[in-house]
C-alpha cells in the first residue's frame, strides 16, 4: 500500500476550502481564485435529453459499493491527478464514511459514476466517468437529489467547466466561496 494522506489531514483541508492532486508524483494543494459550484435549489438544470434518459432508467444507481472502481474509472484516462497515493487516501476516507461513490450500473456491469467527500451540509466532487452515454450525468442527477434530501447548502466542483454549466453550475470567487462554506458548515 502507498503512503496515504491522513483522513483527518484531508478533512481538514475540505473543511478550510483547500483539496490535494497529485502531479509528477507529489500532491500538490489546491484552493482555487474562482471556485466552480452546482447550485441545489431550482437553479440546477437538467438539458431536456438527459431528461428522457433519466425518465428511462438505463441504469441501476447505486450507492457506495464500488468506491474504488469509480477512482479507477475517474483515473482512466490520459491525464489523471488519481495517483497511487490519492488513491489510497479516498479509499481511506471512504473507509471512514467521509467518502462517497455514485454509480451507474447495467446487465454489463460499472458503466460511469462519481465520487466526492462530504462534511455536514457539503459535498465536495471530485471526479466523475462514463463507459455508457449519460452514465455521469445521471449519477450527478441522483447525487443533486439526495443532497436536496438531506439539506445540503452546497455542491462543489473545485473548478467550473463548460460540462457543468450545462448544470446550472456557476463560480465564485475564493473568498466568496470560503463565506459560504464557513456557513454551510456551521
């Protein structure tokens, strides 16, 4: 087994709004100038295709019971901050219930999901990977309602991309974002 960093270190670094990737072997820290978030109230778009896919079910969402499989699906592909080390760490917290995979499954098995860490009121996305069309989408779809569900405040996504905005997703700036997450946490 790698070296991992310490769950308590990670959620430490969550709560004061810092995340670690690796790059060339070392874990380097992150904590954004614009942080990109997907909003939990009636801002969060569903685009009308995924819609359909959602109404047909392609897929059995399933909660934690491949967390490690979804880091390695997230991993595959050509460029990854998913080394051996942040591996080992997630599956740590995960471990620890800190963690949390959301998983898309068919008759052919793991076809896409997500994974994140969650403290009271946040999630924190990590990575998210589809084999089958809408796989990801649909477990974000699933994640957006159960964290309605249980109250969340908010939905990071560390950085905002063309993907997400399709979401609804939106930044704010690092001080901003550290306000609400202060709050959320409260």
């Amino acid at each position: 087994m790698s070296k991992i960093i310490p769950p308590e270190i990670l959620l430490e670094a969550y709560a004061q709004g810092v995340f670690p990737m690796a790059e060339d072997g070392e874990i380097l820290w992150f904590s954004p100038e614009r942080r990109g978030l997907i909003p939990l109230d009636e801002r969060f778009h569903i685009p009308r295709g995924l819609a359909k896919s959602v109404k047909r079910q392609p897929f059995e969402v399933r909660w934690n019971t491949a967390f490690r499989d979804v880091m390695l699906g997230c991993a595959a592909r050509e460029e990854t901050w998913i080394d051996e080390v942040i591996l080992d760490s997630y599956c740590a917290l995960h471990a620890a219930g800190h963690a949390h995979s959301v998983e898309c499954w068919d008759a052919d098995g793991l076809q896409g999901g997500l994974y994140g860490v969650a403290l009271p009121g946040v999630f924190f996305g990590e990575s998210m990977f589809s084999r089958k069309t809408d796989a990801s989408k649909i477990a974000l779809v699933a994640l957006v309602e159960r964290l309605r569900e249980r109250e969340f405040s908010l939905l990071d996504t560390q950085w905002m991309t063309s993907h997400l905005r399709q979401f609804g997703g939106y930044e704010l700036s690092r001080k901003a974002y550290l306000a609400a997450l202060r709050k959320a946490l409260d």
